[in-house]
C-alpha cells in the first residue's frame, strides 16, 4: 500500500476542479478529491453540501460542466453510467436500492455478473460475504424485500462486494440505521479496508467516517472547505465544532424508535 506522502504515484480516482449544475444551481465548485488505490477516503457535510453529487459525478450520474474525472489515467467524465461501471466501479448508493423480489443470495450473485464465468471465485466470495455478514447468511433464502433496513444496507454492501471492484463509492450507509447497525455496517466496512479495497465514502457520521477513513475531504456548499489525514481532522477543534458534536457522543437513540 502507498503511503500518503508519495505524491509520485499516480492516484487512482482523480476528481479534478469540477463544477457540477443542476439547472441554473451550481451542486459543486470546483471540487477536487484524489484517493489512490488502497485507501478508504471519506467525504463529510452537511445536508446539501454536494456530496452525493460528487458521488454521482464519478458515476456517469450527472456530468461536469467543468474539470475533469481521471479513472486510473483516463478521463472518464462524461461516460455514461454503464461505460464507468465496467471500467471497474461500483456503486452502494444511497436509500439501498436492492431487488425486494429476488432474494438474498441472488440479489448477492447480481454483483458478480460480470465475472458469473469464473464459477469458483464467485462461490469463495460468496463464502466470504456470508462470512462477513452473518445475517445475511441466515437469510440467504429470504426476499430481500422483506429485509429490514439495516439488513438490506448490508445486502447492497455484499452486492458491491463480490463486484471486486478497483473502487467502490459508498454514500451514507450509516443513514437511518441505530448505532447497533451502524457499528455492524462499519465492521463490515473495516474489514473490506483491510482486504485492500479502494473506497470513496460520502457521509454525514463524521466520527465513524473519521475512524474508517485515512484521508478525508469536508464540503460545503459545494466547496471542498478542509481535507487532510483522517486523524487530523478527527483532532481539529473546528471539525470537532462543527461535524463531531463538541467532546460529548454524537449518537444518541432515536427516542421512540424511529430506526431501520
Ligand atoms: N437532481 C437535482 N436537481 C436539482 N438540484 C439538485 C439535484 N440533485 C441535487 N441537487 C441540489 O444540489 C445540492 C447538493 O445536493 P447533494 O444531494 O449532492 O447533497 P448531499 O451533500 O448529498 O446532501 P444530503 O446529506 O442531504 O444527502 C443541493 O442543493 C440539492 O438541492
Ligand atoms: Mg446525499
């Protein structure tokens, strides 16, 4: 794995000084986020900061009207979703979006697809997911329509997961789930660090990002505001302030149960 402080290496997702409209509103100004391979880098905000765009700016989703997004050397802003996807990106996007009708394990085996021929490394891989998320494992039968929605959170995840990906963008997966399911997402997701997957995560949970992540970048108002060592920032007063909630806990339970 690199270390941050070679700059020789060529980083493998660049997104460079990109502007994003919707419309007569600019999303994004001028936004750039470098994450080389190995690393997991978050982007923190708040509600309408522009992070999921930037997600969707690497994605085909919306394009640029200015700057560049640099996949690996080449430049890929513009290329419709499908054509990014097969360059080696995935995609957990927000809201979870699983089949409800099919169910669990084929929901999984929908992330192998493209590599559907190589029979023996998608079934260890499967192994692994079942592995790593337990419940998933239990409900491998069930329709994933009737998962709830901490559990279906999971299922994207392993979907992405047997993609084996060169990088996978993940936004909120903390979102709406109880710190319990919280804390099982983001097991998941260290252990996915740890194999060596490349990750780009949007997220509003910054001390959990920020415990994930090596690097981070912070937005606002469409404007990368702050970015640096994911430590750094964990330590920064004015992070701490303004995204961590002061010294005390940031998570506390929804009082009547309004949870995944
Ligand atoms: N399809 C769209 N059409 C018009 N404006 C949009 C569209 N999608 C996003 N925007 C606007 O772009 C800005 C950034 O939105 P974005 O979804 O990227 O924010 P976000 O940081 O992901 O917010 P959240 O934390 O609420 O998910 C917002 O002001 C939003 O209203
Ligand atoms: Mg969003």
């Amino acid at each position: 794995m690199h270390t941050l402080a070679d700059s020789s290496i060529r980083p493998l997702l660049h997104i460079d000084a990109v502007d994003v409209h919707y419309g007569a509103v600019q999303a994004l100004f001028g936004v750039s986020i470098e994450v080389r391979a190995g690393e997991v880098v978050s982007v923190l905000g708040g509600n309408a900061s522009g992070k999921s765009t930037t997600l969707k700016s690497v994605l085909g989703l919306v394009r640029p009207s200015k700057g560049r997004i640099v996949l690996d050397g080449k430049e890929i802003q513009g290329l419709r979703p499908a054509d990014v996807i097969d360059l080696g990106v995935a995609s957990v996007p927000e809201g979870r979006r699983v089949f409800p009708d099919m169910s669990v394990r084929e929901n999984l085996l929908l992330g192998a697809y493209p590599r559907r021929r190589d029979k023996a490394a998608v079934a260890a891989d499967l192994d692994e997911v079942f592995q790593a998320f337990p419940r998933l494992a239990e409900r491998r039968s069930q329709l994933a329509g009737t998962l709830s929605g901490g559990e279906q959170q999971m299922l994207a995840l392993g979907r992405a997961w047997l993609r084996r990906a060169r990088l996978v963008c993940i936004d909120e997966p903390s979102m709406g789930l109880s710190p319990k399911f919280v804390d099982a997402v983001y097991e998941v997701l260290f252990r996915w660090k740890d194999a060596g997957q490349t990750i780009l995560l949007v997220e509003q949970n910054a001390r959990i990002a920020l415990e994930l992540a090596d690097r981070a970048y912070v937005l606002q108002h469409g404007h990368v505001v702050l970015h640096g060592r994911a430590a750094d920032l964990a330590a920064d007063p004015a992070v701490q302030e303004a995204y961590l909630g002061g010294e005390g806990p940031e998570m506390v339970p929804a009082p009547n149960g309004q949870d995944a």
